[in-house]
C-alpha cells in the first residue's frame, strides 16, 4: 500500500470535544460506537507513540487488533446519502508507520493462503505482518479522523466498510500469525493479561528464538 497524504501533527493527549451524534442511535449503537472509538485512540497511540518492541510488542498488537475485531463486528453499518461538508485532516503518512512496525515487531513475513474457502487450499503467500498492522492503522484512524472532526455517519462508514473488504482480512491475518508466533516462541505470554500502555509478562522463561 502507498499513500501520498501529508504527515500529520497528532497530540497524544489533546483533549477532543465529543461531537454529538446525529439522529436517533438507540443506546447499545452508541456503546458500540464509543467502544470502538476508546479501542481506536488506543491502537493510534500504540502505533505512534509506543516503544515496546519484539515479543512486548507483538503480545500488545495481538491485544489490540483482536479487541478492535470484535468491537467493529458491534458497529452499526450505514450508507452515506450525501457527501461531507469539509474534508479530515490528512492520516500520517503510511510510509512512515509501516517501517515504524518493522522496527518493533518481531518478525514480518509470514505464510498465508489469498482465501481460506477453496478445498485443496491454494498456494501459500507471503504475507507482511507491519502492511497488516500499518493499513489497519489507515482504516481505522481513517475514520477516527472523521468522528474526531464530528462526521459521525462518515466515521461509521468508514470503519464498517473497509472492515467487511479491507481491514478485517488484515486483521484475521495478523492475528493468527501473532498468535502463532506467540505460541510457538513464548506460549506464557498468551496466558497473562496485560493492558496497554504496561509492560509484558515475565519474559524470564521464554523459548530462546533459534
């Protein structure tokens, strides 16, 4: 993927008035929605603003990629009728995220089949696992940006659609390769919660990587 966005200024804890939400949302669609946008700013400042790396940092992302799974399966889908009055800022520009996730995680290339559903399964793939991470970043801050800027039918779109085509492949992708990984290097780690932000498990046991 390539983008030709301009980089943008993003404050870490700038305070964000809540836009208000148009229409009427019963109560379980705004939960929803606000679950969502928590998990969204939470997946943003990790990818920006994070400094774990290597297993710390692989545990983090397979956290937050599949928290922001389930909660995009809450989220309302709605067609947009008319076009936005003004345009969001610009994302940061995905060819700085993406090498910002090689340098953290620990590891990059994995094996994937294009679809699961043909039996005999396809020819295997190699799959990038900082694309995964970084155009998730896009989809998902892609619509933060709109609910951020009070288009909130715009954010919803956004996230619902390049969910069902774009997003959630990359996340079911990562997240079986996370796991994987996980397992096979460091299967304590999969056990022990941690919340972002903290540091990883006790890494004193680990599988020493080959």
């Amino acid at each position: 993927m390539t983008a030709e966005t301009a980089s943008l200024p993003i404050f870490r804890h700038r305070p964000v008035e809540r836009p208000e939400y148009r229409g009427h949302v019963v109560d379980t669609e705004r939960s929803a929605t606000e679950r969502f946008v928590e998990l969204a700013r939470q997946y943003r400042d990790w990818v920006l603003f994070g400094t774990d790396c290597g297993p710390e940092a692989a545990r983090q992302a397979l956290t937050l990629v599949s928290q922001l799974y389930v909660a995009a399966l809450n989220l309302s889908q709605l067609r947009l009728e008319d076009s936005p009055e003004s345009q969001p800022p610009p994302l940061p520009n995905w060819q700085t995220i993406y090498p910002k996730m090689i340098a953290r995680l620990p590891f990059k290339v994995y094996g994937d089949v294009f679809n699961p559903l043909p039996v005999p399964a396809e020819p295997s793939i190699e799959a990038d696992l900082a694309d995964d991470l970084a155009d998730i970043f896009a989809d998902v801050v892609g619509g933060l940006q709109w609910f951020e800027a009070g288009h909130i039918s715009e954010a919803l779109w956004e996230w619902t659609h390049q969910f069902v085509y774009h997003w959630g492949d990359h996340a079911t992708a990562a997240i079986r390769a996370l796991h994987a990984w996980l397992a096979e290097k460091h299967p304590h780690m999969l056990s022990q919660p941690i919340s972002p932000g903290s540091s990883s498990p006790d890494t004193a046991e680990e599988t020493p990587d080959p």
